[in-house]
DNA sequence: CGCCTATCTAACCATACGGTTATATAACCT
DNA sequence: AGGTTATATAACCGTATGGTTAGATAGGCG
C-alpha cells in the first residue's frame, strides 16, 4: 500500500538483515522458498512477507514449479542502488582520502596536527549532552 | 531505540525521498540546516528527526557554529553501502551480460533460441557475509 | 538584561512494519 | 475424492516511523 517509489522500496528492503540474508542465500542459486527459509527463526507467513517485500523492490523474482515458487536474484535492483550511488563515490572517496592524510597527518605530527584540508576531524561521536 | 546494525540503519536512512534529498544538497557542500531545509515542505522538527536519522546512519556529520549546527556528508556511510554492494556487483553483472549475450543471440538466430529461462544463477562465490 | 534566530525535545497522532496464529489456495499423490 | 506438501492471505498485536504543534535550549545582539 505505501506505493513507494522504486529506489525507496529497494532501500527499504534492504533495510532488515534478514532480507539481506535472503539475497545472500539466493546469490548461491535459485531455489524454492522452504529452502529459502531454513535458516531463519520464524514462521512461514513472515518468509512470504519478506519475499513479497524483495519482489515489490524488484530484488528477486519468483517463478512457478507445480505447488513451489523458485526465488532467485533480479540484478536490476541491485544495480538501481548502485547506479543511485556512482554519483556519490567519487565524492566520498576524494574525502577518506583527505581524511586519510589528515590521520597520516596526525601520526607524523602527534603533538599540534592543524588540518586546514580536511573540515573538521568529526570521528564517531555520539550525541552530545544536550540533555541536562 | 531501534538499535539495528549499522548496515540496517545505513539503508533504513536511504529509504526516504527526503533524506536522500537531503544527501544530494550536502552534496553540494557543507551548510546550516535552515538552509538545508529550504526546498522541503515540512516543519522544522521534521526535518530535524530527519538530520538524526541521517546521523545515526553515519551519512551526515554535524558540526558547531554558533546557534549553527552546520551539516556536511559523511563518506563512511555510503562506502559501508558500497562495500556490502560489492559482492553482489559481479554477480549481477555477469547475469546482465548473459541477457546482453540471450538477447544478442535471439536477434542473430530469430526462431531458434526459446528457453524459458534466460540463464542458471551459476554463481562461483557467494557473498562473504549474511549479516551486518 | 531581554529579544531574536536557529535548532532540538516532548508529546501526540496516524500509518507502516515485522512478527504471530489460523485459515485458504494450489498442485501433487495415492 | 481425500490427504499431504508448499506457499499465500487474513486478522491481529506491539513497536517504529514520519509528520504535527508547543515549548525548551543555545548563542548572538540591542
């Protein structure tokens, strides 16, 4: 019902692990959803959703064998995502590597390093305490 | 409080028409939120729950500029995308290329070729990882 | 100091999501 | 036909998400 657009669906569907698992199953070959499901903790009706939900973003496809639905790997989403990210890789990869010679920076000159390249260090850190 | 592996949030924060909007202004460089804001019919608390998202994902960093908290992107987010997509990236483009090849091979011999599959997901090497 | 700008938090609401159990559909097998 | 296997749907539940309005917080400025 939510009617996404294409890009967010396949995002959002990549969004849970065990649906990433599923790809990562699928990606051995195509095989039927019982064998799909083995590996996971939860019941059938739970496997059907997540496949639907890989279907709708255009991940897999299913076809039909007597009573079983073969599942493989649909390359378009996939490269949906991908193509979605070229604009941003040569981005992100010009700043790790200004970020790597400010590290660089920092191990040659531990005591005052002055980056001036790169904006500001900003290494993972949690939220501040705004909170009182 | 969802606290989903990082991969998970990465996507979940990518699966939204505004957020990835928002990635594409960053794009252009660093700046405050207002003005950041500015193209989105939504109000200001909106678009700060956006900007936690988009943090917590490790897409964005924001910074301290007076009452500003200037936003810029942040490169390790989108390479943890493009580093789980590059183990699916051979597979789908050798399964495009066979197509290409089904395709070529429909247009050279017309009548003959008539499988009802285009190609068996023979893939040599699964994806490393079914998690994270 | 008091005010203004910029941004975040709190509380709330409607809908979506991921799971469940129970039931339905579809195709095969005697 | 009746039974079994494989999978999907229906109805439901708790929590998450995306938005709102109202108020809080942080810092510059008269």
């Amino acid at each position: 019902m939510p009617r996404a657009d294409p890009l967010s669906s396949t995002f959002a569907a990549l969004a849970d692990p065990t649906r990433r698992a599923m790809l990562a199953r699928l990606a051995l070959g195509e095989m039927n959803v019982n064998e799909l499901a083995k590996p996971f903790k939860m019941t059938g009706p739970a496997i059907s959703k997540h496949l639907k939900v890989l279907e709708r973003a255009g991940l897999i496809t299913r076809g039909r064998a007597a009573q079983r639905r073969p599942c493989q790997l649909a390359p378009a989403g996939l490269k949906g995502v991908d193509d979605w990210l070229a604009d941003y890789r040569r981005l992100w990869a010009e700043r790790l590597d200004r970020l790597d010679d400010y590290l660089s920076a920092l191990q040659a000159k531990p005591g005052q390093a002055k980056p001036g390249k790169v904006a500001a260090p900003q290494v993972p850190k949690p939220p501040r305490s705004t909170k009182g």
